[in-house]
C-alpha cells in the first residue's frame, strides 16, 4: 500500500556447542543429532515502498533496517525501485542480497525472499522457497503481497481509496465479502502450496503485506476499546490459520489494544481522518510442534520509540516491519 532494542541473541550454536562438550567431558552418551538441537531463526517481514526509493533515502537505510533486525531470512514486497520514464525497475532485492552477500529468489510480481541459508528449491508458483538450515534441514519460507484496493478499512469509515467508485460498507458481511473479492484469488492460490509445505513436516514460515487487518486484532474487545470500527473475522488472516499457521506477533502480544503493532503506517499521524492505522504486515509460522511456543520474540521496526521496538531513524518505507524470533 502507499498507505531500540538490540535483537536477542541466538543461542543455536551455544547449544550445539554444549551439547558436544557433554559429550566430551561427560560419560558416553547418545550422540545428539541435528534434529534434535533447537535451531534460532529470525525472520522478517519487509514492504520497501517501490525499492526504497519512494521514501528518497539511500539503499544503505533500507539494508539497516535489515541488519538492525538481525534477521536471517527476509521476506520483502515493493522489490522494484523507481527508474527513468521508458527504462525497467532496478531490483532491489537483488541489490540487497548481493550487498549482504546472501542468497536471493525473485518471486516475481514485485516479490522476493533474501536469506542467509542457501535456497534450494519453489514451490510451483514461488509462492514459497525452500532453504536449508545451517544443520541440513529444510524450512519454506513463503512471501506474499496481497492486493491494496479495494482497501475494506477505508471503505469502512468512508475514506476514498482506489480507482473507480468503490462502495462505502457498513457491516462485517460487507467487509468480508469486499476483502474476498479484493484478495480471496491470492489466498486461494497460496493456501494449496502452504498446505503441501506443511505435510513434509518441516518448518514453515509466511512472511507478507497482507493489505488486510488480522482477524485477531479486530475484536469485539477491541471494539469496546475503541481500537476499531467494528468486529471483522477477516478471511486471509483466517484462512492461513485455517492451514495450520499462527500468527508470530500475536503469539508473543495476544491483546490487540495493549500491543497494537502497526505497521500501516509512519508517514501519517495516528488521528489523520483520510487514513486508518493498522497491522496489515505479518508472519506466521507452522510445521512445528507448537508454533505459538516456537516464537520467543516478535518486534516492529520503525521510525520512533512510540511505535516501534527498534529504530531506525530516518526510516525509508511506508510500512514498519516486523521481525520474529523462532527457534526450530
């Protein structure tokens, strides 16, 4: 859409290192093998507002935010860059990815996964990559950018959005049918390919701008708060827990009015009447026992201490990005 806290520390190699010295020093023990020590990964979530160059800061903040989040595997939206009239959108990503010296997939559709681990494998549509983890075993990681418009909050409380004469709605059957039409292709698209993921029993992980609030954050406790306009089960967030995947922020953060985490957005003031804030950039994670026990930490990245647990000032995109810390 247009629309600091130092990371915690990973602990994978510590545990791998005491797990050999215990078996050095210790009696004769039961070799430990790779699946059973927990790995720590974090993954983050990142919309760059057409490459970065929207914001006109340099590629250096947009790598900064990346760096400062500690992530090790970033799913990002809006890859390509302004360019002249006439000539093709640089892309991005790849700039990012050869200056982190990482691995990178191009997803197509302005979409792209970077990642430190080596990338060796789609899914058919590139909804996902498959990765390999530093201990040999596998993860997906999957990338989405759902459509911006029609925008269902906008056309909730009557703020003009889109081309064409877009309805005002005023009820939650409304806003559902509205998000389905805008988005329910995309989602229909993904969820088989998710669904194929999670059946070889591996770690799975979704990152994306979902141009859609979470189901969970739009209440009726939320409501009585005055956090929303009215109780929307929003079917994207719903249907990917449908799948099997849980929401990592919200893992960490269940009350939706203590912890808002918007991300949508920095560039307006929270009480702008033509804009609504909200947390339309996720990632969710599944294949694993407990999903919501795998996720030890989830973060926002963005302009200020009032809005974001780490920050970077000045900050180069439209949308904060969220960061999760999971250990596998």
């Amino acid at each position: 859409m247009k629309p600091s806290k130092s990371p915690v520390g990973r602990r994978s190699f510590l545990t791998l290192a005491l797990a050999c010295c215990a078996g050095l020093v210790g009696p004769p023990t039961e070799a430990v093998g790779a699946e059973d020590v927990p790995e720590v990964v974090r993954v983050l979530t990142f919309n760059l507002w057409q490459g970065g160059d929207a914001g006109k800061q340099p590629l250096d903040r947009t790598i900064e935010v990346i760096e400062r989040s500690g992530a090790d595997i970033v799913g990002l939206q809006e890859t390509g860059g302004i360019a002249p009239e006439g000539q093709p959108r640089p892309d991005r990503a790849a700039e990012i990815a050869e200056r982190l010296g990482w691995h990178y997939l191009d997803q197509g559709s302005g979409r792209g996964v970077v990642s430190r681990f080596e990338i060796i494998g789609s899914t058919p549509r590139k909804w996902g990559v498959k990765l390999r983890l530093p201990s040999g075993r596998p993860m997906y990681a999957f990338n989405i950018h759902f459509a911006a418009a029609p925008y269902q909050p906008y056309q909730i409380l009557r703020i003009p959005y889109g081309d064409g004469d877009v309805p005002f709605i005023d009820t939650e059957e409304e806003a559902i049918r509205g998000a389905e039409g805008a988005r329910g292709k995309q989602v229909a698209s993904l969820i088989p390919e998710l669904k194929v993921a999670l059946a070889e029993g591996v770690p799975v992980v979704l990152t994306g701008d979902f141009n859609e609030p979470s189901r969970l954050d739009w209440t009726q406790a939320a409501v009585e708060a005055k956090a929303c306009p009215m109780k929307v089960d929003w079917p994207a967030t719903r249907a990917v827990e449908e799948a099997g995947l849980v929401d990592a922020y919200r893992a960490v953060h269940p009350d939706p009015v203590k912890s808002p985490g918007i991300t949508w957005t920095p560039i307006t003031s929270p009480d702008d009447p033509k804009d609504r804030h909200d947390r339309i950039d996720l990632v969710f994670v599944g294949g694993v026992e407990s999903p919501a026990g795998a996720v030890k930490a989830a973060q926002v990245l963005g302009e200020a201490p009032e809005t974001a647990d780490v920050v970077v000032n000045p900050y180069p995109s439209d949308h904060r990005a969220v960061v999760a810390e999971l250990e596998l």
